[in-house]
C-alpha cells in the first residue's frame, strides 16, 4: 500500500503498510481507482462541455467522487466499489442524454 490521498501522512512521505489514518490497503487503491476514474470522466466531460454537451447527473458524481476520496471521509470499501462501479458502467438514464 501507498496512500496519496490525506494531509495525515507518515513523514510526509505517505503511509507503506498501514496507513496513520486506520486505512487500509484496500481502501486506499479503491480511492486511488476512484481518483483515476474521475479524472477521465472530468476530461471527456470538459471535451464535451467544449462541444455544446453537458450532463448535470456526471458533473454531480464527479463532485461526490471526488469529496469521498480527497476529504477522507469513507473508508467503507463497498461504498467505494460502488462509486467505481457507477464510474465504470453508468445507468441507462445518463446515457440517454
């Protein structure tokens, strides 16, 4: 494990094994995952916005993504799979738009 993500970070050089904070390794690569997927989603987001096109519903879940992992506060792995999974295959409703 390396987290990246809190201000809490062991000799700030991030926590290795365990992190100061009571992550854990999981945790912290599902937020690493999260992080990388929200900022493809922000950048076809911004191509499109550029284009004319803009989804309310995307701009909001890139916000709540973003709060879960940068402000540290959820450590609840389903959680987090949950957000990567809705980052990975989004409803049929956002689709449509």
């Amino acid at each position: 494990m390396f987290c990246y993500q809190c201000e809490q970070r062991a000799a700030n050089g991030g926590c290795r094994v365990m992190g100061v904070c009571g992550k854990d390794p999981q945790t912290a690569a599902l937020q690493d995952l999260l992080i990388h997927a929200s900022q493809g989603i922000s950048m076809y987001a911004h191509r499109a916005r550029a284009l004319g096109a803009s989804d309310h519903e995307i701009d909001l879940f890139v916000v709540e993504a973003l709060f879960t992992t940068v402000t540290n506060v959820n450590f609840d792995p389903e959680r987090l799979a949950g957000l990567v999974r809705r980052a990975a295959w989004p409803t049929p409703a956002s689709c449509a738009s």
